[in-house]
C-alpha cells in the first residue's frame, strides 16, 4: 500500500518537469516578442538587440530552458518583463484571490452537486430526476461567458442587486467581499455543478444495480441506508476523480469568468501577460496552473487508492 | 397444518429489447411446509431464481411481477405495502445469493454486514448481534470467527464467504431461506463442506428452505420434494425420492439422464473403443514454469506453473482437472503461447515450440487451437458467423472467396449447425450455438492440438452433453490431440483417455482414465473424486469428512518448500510433506504420482 501511493506520488512528481517542457516550448513558438511590444512596432534594430541580449533573449533556446527550469526549482520565478517585477510578488498579489474564488465556488458547488445527484439517482425517472438531468445539461452546454453575462444583465443591470464587476474598488468588509464574489462564485458553480452532479448519479445508479445491492435489498435495509452506506462508497471512486478534475479547473480554467467579472485573479494575470508578451510571467502562471492540477488529480488518485479496502489491506 | 408458504399462480414477465414484455414464470404454484426444504430445479431459463426471489416479493430490475399470491402463513408479500414487505426480510424470509463474492459489498466489513440486519429488524443492540453472528459462524465451522468478522469480503477465500452469506441469512433466524444456487460458484471439493455445514444449518434451526439449483445431485442431498421447472412452468413435482428414482415426465428423464453421473460411472459410459495403446508424442511439456506479473528466474512475483511435465499423445484427449487457481487455464495460455514460461520448454511434435506465440511460425500457429469457455467475450458482436469463421481461413490458408465460402460451410455441416447461420450475428445465436460456432472457429485452422478451455461450464446439462458427443466425434473423425480442461471430473472422466490432475501449479497425478478413476493414488484425487455429489439421497450424510482444511485453496502459496496439499492432506506425514518436495514415482508403467506415499490412497483403503 506504501509502495503504491510512494509510486503514485512519484509519478505525479515526475509530470512536472515534463510539463515545464511543454510550457516553454509553448511559449517559444508564441507569435511576437516582447521587445517589440515593449518598444512598438518601429523600434531600431540597435535597440532592439540591446534589450533582447539584456533580457538573456539570444542565448540559444535549450541553454535558456535549463536556466529557466534550475531557477524555478530553487524557486526563484524572475522578473517580469514588462514591470521588471518580481514574479513572485505578483503572483503572491494574485493567488489568494483566485484560491478564494476557488474555494467559496468548491464550498458551494460540491456538496450542492452530490446531494443533486445523490436525490437524482434515488429517483431514478421521476421528473426531480429529469428536471435535473435536463438542467444540468443545459448548464454543460452553455459556456460560462454567456451564462456569466446572463447573470450580470438579470442581477447588476436589471434588478441592481449585485455590482457587475467584482473590483472596482478595493472591497471593505465581509458584506462587500460578499456582494463582489457572489458573481463569479454563481457563474462558475453553474459551470461545475452539471459534470460532478451528473457523475455522481450515474456512478450511484451502477453501484445501485451491483449483486451487493440486492443483497442489501432482500435483507430489507432501508432505501436511504442502502444509498448512503452500501451504494455511495463503491460509487466514490468515480465521485472523487471528477470532484478533482472540477476542482482543479475552478483553479486553472477561470480565465473567461475572471475576465468577464474583472476579478484581479491568476487567470487576469496570465491573460494580461499574453497580452503584453510577457513570457516569463506567462510561463510562471501556467507552471503553477499545471501544478495545481497536478496535485488536486494526485489527490484524488490517492483518496481513491486509500477509499479501496482491497488496496488497504491485501490479502 | 397451513404451509408457511404458498405462492399461487404466480405470473413474472421480463423485458425484451425489441420484444417488450416476455413471460418468465407462467402460472407457477407451489406450498412449503414448516421445516421443509423443497428443490426448485431445472436449466437456465427456467423460471427457478425468478420464483426464488418472487418468494421474498422482489423482481429483478427489467422484470415485473404481473399476478399472483405470495402468502408468508396469511400475509400476502405482493399486496402489502413495500414498508411492511420490506420488514419481512431478513425477519421472515432471507435469501442466500450465488456468488458471494459479488454479493456482499466490498467496501464494507464483514461484521457490519452480518449485523445490520438484527441491529435494524430487531432492534438488537450490537454488541449482542456481534456475538449473535460469532456463534452463527461457529456453527458453520468457520474459524475465528472474532478474527474473521473484522475483515472485509476481499481477505476470504470463497467457501468461507458462502459460509458466512449463512451466517449473514440467519441473523434475525428467519423462519424461511431462499438458497439461489448457493455451491455453484465454488469448487467440489469447498462445496461438499459447505453442504453440510448448511444441511445442519436448516436442520437444527427448523428453518424452511427453497433450494434453487441446476445441480440434481446437489438437491437430492437437501430437499425434501422436489419441483422440476422448465420454461417458467412446473413440469413435474413431488418428494426427493420419487423424482430421482421414477421420474415421470419425459423432460426430468432427460434431466436425469444428463445429470452428473459418479466418474467411475461416466468412464465406464465412455465404452472401450481406446486408440492405439502408445500413439507418437503430439505436444510434450517439460517442468514448465510460468508466472504472471513480471517474473524472474529467482523470485517470479505469481507462480502459477511449477514445473509442469505432460505427454500428449497424437489423437489423444488428455483431460487436466483441478480446483480453481490450480492453474488448468494458465497452462492452456502457456501451451498456445500467451503466456511465455519462465523456465521449461514446450515441443511439439518432436520440435521445440517458441515460448511466445508472436516468434512462432504462422503454420505453427495454426497448429495449436484455443477453444474458450465465453464464446461471448471471444467474438465480435458485429461480426456475423461467416466473418467470425472465415478469418482464419483467411489468415492461414490461400483459399479463393469461393473455396472459403465452400469452407465455412463445411465448418458448420461438421459443428451440426444449418448453412444459413452464416449470416447470424452473435446475439441472435443460443449459448450452445455459439460455443458449436466457437468450435467451428478452432477447427477452421485444421489444427493437430485443440486446447478446449472449460468449454461446457456456461452450459446447461442437456447443451453440454449435446457439445460433448459431438466434440468426441469430431475428435475421432479428425484424429486430433485434444486438450480438455475442465473442472467438472465427471464430464471429463467420459471423455478423456487420460486424465492429469492438477494442484498448485504440479500436475499431482497422471495417468490413463480408468486407472485414475478406479484406483487413485493420490489423497488429493481421492478427494476430488469422492467430493463429486452423487444422485443419490443421503450420499452427503454416509461421507466422511475429507478435507482437512475449511479454506479449500488449490493456489501456490508463498514460501512452498514440500507438498502444497499437506495443510489438507488427510494421510499427511507430519515433518515431511511440508517439508520436503513429494517424489515422483510410477506405481505401475503409464502412471505418475507425485506423493510421499509409497501406495496411499489405495492401500489406506
């Protein structure tokens, strides 16, 4: 059991810097250069050079990747090109704003989403089941910008309750916190409750058709016992991975939802960088994307592998 | 006196794709007295677990119960409400399911499972449920039941599982249990144990039982009467005795006729027509040793082969028999070269065969054929017989589309199914028509050696025999080597010639059929064999207990040094077997055994 979560780890580990080559090789074939940006299209050649031999720009490619990677493994992310920042500060400014937006979202979402689909897979085919399947089906179909959009029109334009974009000005308190997040945290659980509700009720209806259900039947548990305590645990495997693999989105795929609201999070930064060709800035922001959502899947693998009794205890 | 059930006219359909509702049960009737124990028999398809559970007011998911009465004393289970049925089981009427593996849930504790119901129905507290259900499976000879009930399905072997889904059953001690073909899934020789422990179970308890079955042996040792069902319909019924020994119906006759005969019986059914005495060397295995998981030489992480020697004759039919997990199925994978042995050498014919079928020659190939247990997992769906049978055709020889046409047909005229089958995707073929298909598909590539995996196991009695008759005949017509594995002894002891038995990974005894059946001379074939249930009432009762252990495990266990059968080894020599390797002898020219034993088993006798 040791072994197989040490080699879980391991692997999971081991992505990392295979995906630290294919973000820099990413950025490396991004149309445009920063000097050009920074400098505008009419720059002189001479000036141009000047900048890209400071920024370390000519070395040759793999000579910059191995830099580029021996310094963030020490954990020293550089400097923006652009502001001449630390990339770190900036992305300490960030993060815990998208954390946020990520957590409140997971802290509603997630126990909405199972309990839907918990109470969907009880009654299989009854219209609280179909009303919900049709429901979720809509929201997995309709992209989040326009459903964000949808909601900023009903509540901040329409009906005023709410301010359309999350920052205008540096919220105070917990009652402006609340009414800045509402949006953005409202948008994205309707993007993630549809694929964990409709996965829980599918991996609930075959655990319910499993011989150790009927068994559970015919000795005359209740309806409720038989979900909760015979069904739900062999349905949570499936749960678990794409409880994960939505987590991990709310933290790596709110780049449109951040933009619509103006909500000052990573996915604003990483867009912004592009933007401007800040390659250093975007290459950070993507790495620490890739590990966030290498570390929520490890999580989930591992919480699957521990949740197995088979796994636990041998035979 | 009132039965304690009575199920009358009781009506099940089930749904077809494309058909919608089918009859499952038309019209079946029946009454149970207190303390009877009453055999519900007959093949698949008939009705017999429908009704089983129709006893405890359940339909299948896709099945519906469209009319009758099932009256528990005068409560009828279909009319009342579902809260009152549902308080019924467990407390009235349980059920014991096949696969107890399956059945009980994986992913939580034993204890728990065996509790909950007295906890939940009678209010019991847990503490006196928990020791409730020790007792129960001291009574069913499990050991350590406080060990044991702490640990989850998976840590079980599958006897004590059946055992403990008992145990499970009489938690709130029902008045009336439903046993769904509770052996089938185990090995003879777990199940005649478990057998017992349930027949003094249902005894001392005064419980009444349903006993659903295929197995006419099996039932003739339980059931009071019997009820002979085919087709959702009751075809014959009446007490044990007078169904076994003077059926009247023409269908129980059949049933009887195909029932699993004693071996020595179904050796002497085979006649005398025997091949020449010494044919030439088909296919040899010498001390083969394969393993899955990746295996080196030193520590192969699962042994499965432990050096494997094995003759097989030319036209021969060598039957290899076994408990599950012996290794019948690994050795079949090794000899067709999908699984590559990690020591030894296969030759066929005289010439030294690749280890792995991909650095074997395509005639060579063809050479050596595997018929599988599941023609369903073996086919494409898609494919319609013609394609399934004309691409060997295609990979092996250089046929013309008409001469493969021609062929194919041929194939079908041998296998005894009509030429217009060749247009029929699998699903719309019977299990029996699919394994004569499957067949058809090994014999296309004119093999020498045809490796018959358990090819009768998912069939019914009367299919099988059909499939058996007409695999003797193709045999003897094609002169063919046949390798017939199967765990069934009685149906190899009438077919094969000879006949290896397999344990942990050795082939333990080898000999010719009659002389291993007669006369064996390892404990563990005697076990074995005298472990087959017989068609004879009370056969059960008059057995001496044979297997020392309770657990029943034919698998290599870790750190083997002498005889891997000791720990259940009825004339096991205490500092020896354990210790050292069994030698290998020949009691008479044509036998090996390998047993510390100078004569065992027939001079104990």
């Amino acid at each position: 059991m040791i072994r197989l979560l040490a080699q879980r780890v391991a692997t999971g580990l081991l992505t990392i810097p295979a995906i630290s080559l294919v973000v820099f090789a990413g950025t490396e074939i991004l149309p445009g250069d920063v000097v050009t940006a920074v400098l505008g299209q009419g720059a002189a050649n001479v000036d141009v050079a000047a900048i890209r031999q400071q920024l370390n720009l000519d070395r040759p490619v793999p000579e910059r990747y191995v830099t580029w990677l021996f310094s963030l493994a020490s954990g020293d992310l550089g400097k923006s090109l652009g502001s001449g920042q630390s990339i770190a500060t900036m992305i300490g400014e960030r993060l815990p704003y998208t954390l946020r937006l990520a957590g409140v979202t997971a802290l509603v979402a997630v126990p909405i989403s199972v309990v839907l689909g918990l109470l969907a897979a009880m009654r299989a085919g009854s219209w609280f089941d179909r009303l919900t399947s049709g429901a979720t089906m809509v929201f997995l179909s309709g992209p989040e910008f326009l459903v964000g959009t949808l909601l900023v029109i009903l509540f901040a334009v329409n009906l005023r309750w709410l301010p359309a974009v999350s920052f205008a000005s540096e919220p105070q308190g917990f009652v402006d916190h609340f009414r800045s997040m509402t949006l953005p945290v409202l948008t994205l659980t309707v993007a993630v409750i549809a694929p964990m509700a409709r996965m829980t009720r599918s991996a609930l209806l075959t655990a319910l058709t499993s011989p150790a259900i009927e068994m559970a039947i015919l000795k005359g548990m209740p309806r409720a016992r038989i979900v909760l305590l015979h069904a739900l645990p062999i349905a949570l495997p499936p749960i678990i991975t794409v409880i994960a693999l939505n987590l991990a989105y709310l933290v790596t795929g709110v780049v449109i939802v951040e933009v619509v609201f103006n909500y000052p999070g990573m996915a604003k930064l990483l867009v912004d960088a592009v933007g401007t060709r800040d390659i250093p800035v975007v290459q950070a922001c993507a790495m620490i994307f890739c590990f966030a959502f290498v570390a929520l899947n490890l999580t989930a693998d591992l919480l699957a592998l521990v949740a197995n009794p088979r796994r636990r205890y041998p035979r | 006196m009132s039965p304690l059930l009575r199920i009358s006219d009781l009506r099940v359909e089930g749904w077809h794709p494309g058909a919608g509702w089918m009859p499952v049960v038309k019209g079946v009737s029946l009454e149970l007295q207190r303390g009877e124990v009453v055999g519900l028999i007959g093949e698949s398809g008939a009705g017999k677990s429908t009704i089983g559970l129709a006893a405890m007011g359940y339909a299948r998911p896709g099945c519906r119960i469209v009319s009758g009465q099932v009256l528990i004393e005068s409560n009828d289970l279909l009319s009342m409400d579902a809260e009152e049925r549902r308080r019924c089981r467990a407390r009235r009427i349980a059920y014991i399911a096949q696969s107890a593996a399956a059945s009980f849930n994986a992913s939580l504790k034993l204890g728990l499972q065996l509790t909950e119901a007295p906890v939940h129905h009678l209010h019991m507290p847990v503490g006196e449920a928990r020791t409730r259900a020790e007792s129960l499976c001291r009574e069913l000879d499990l050991p350590y039941p406080e060990i044991l009930l702490d640990k989850y399905p998976h840590q079980v072997s599958g006897g004590q599982l059946q055992r403990l889904m008992a145990a499970m059953a009489m938690g709130c001690g029902p008045e009336l249990l439903v046993l769904d073909e509770p052996t089938t899934a185990i090995d003879v020789t777990t199940q005649v144990e478990v057998l017992r422990a349930f027949k003094r179970l249902i005894r001392e308890h005064h419980t009444s039982a349903v006993y659903v079955t295929h197995d006419l042996a099996v039932v003739s040792q339980l059931a009071d009467r019997i009820i002979v069902l085919r087709g959702g319909e009751v075809v014959e019924e009446g007490p044990a005795d007078a169904i076994i020994f003077r059926p009247q119906a023409a269908y129980t006759r059949q049933l009887m006729a195909a029932a699993a005969r004693a071996p020595a019986d179904a050796v002497r059914s085979r006649g005398t027509a025997k091949p020449a005495p010494r044919p030439a060397t088909q296919l040899e295995l010498i001390d083969v040793h394969a393993a899955y998981g990746r295996a080196s030489r030193r520590s192969p992480i699962n042994p499965v082969l432990r050096g494997v020697d094995l003759r097989i004759g030319r036209g021969q039919v060598v039957g290899i028999v076994g408990e599950s997990g012996c290794g019948k199925s690994t050795l079949a994978r090794t000899i067709c070269g999908l699984l590559r042995p990690y020591q030894g050498e296969l030759r066929l014919a005289g010439a030294p065969l690749a280890p792995h079928v991909a650095d074997r020659r395509r005639d060579t190939q063809r050479r050596i054929q595997l018929v599988t247990q599941m023609p369903d997992v073996a086919f494409n769906p898609k494919s319609h017989v013609g394609e399934i049978l004309g691409r060997p055709l295609q990979f092996y020889f250089d046929l013309t589309a008409k001469q493969r046409r021609e062929r194919v047909r041929e194939l079908l005229a041998m296998v005894k199914l009509p030429a217009d089958y060749v247009d029929r995707l699998p699903r719309q073929l019977s299990g029996g028509e699919k394994q004569r298909v499957n067949l058809a598909r090994a014999l296309a590539a004119s093999p020498d050696v045809l490796l018959c995996d358990e090819v009768t196991s998912a069939l019914d009695t009367i299919v099988t025999a059909a499939v058996l008759d007409l695999l003797r005949e193709l045999q003897s017509r094609l002169a063919i080597s046949l390798v017939f594995i199967s765990h069934d002894i009685s149906t190899v002891a009438s077919f094969a010639d000879r006949i290896a038995v397999m344990y942990a990974g050795r082939v333990v005894e080898e000999g010719e059929t009659e002389a291993v059946m007669g006369a064996p001379v390892h404990p563990y074939t005697e076990l074995l064999l005298k472990s087959v249930p017989r068609v004879k009432p009370g056969w059960l009762d008059g057995l001496a207990q044979l297997d020392r252990s309770t657990q029943g495990q034919a698998m290599v266990s870790a750190g083997l040094d002498g005889c891997a059968f000791t720990p259940r080894c009825r004339l096991a020599i205490a500092g020896v077997c354990e210790r050292d390797a069994p030698p290998s002898r020949s009691p008479t020219e044509d036998r090996r055994v390998e047993c510390h034993h100078q004569s065992a088993v027939g001079a104990s006798r």
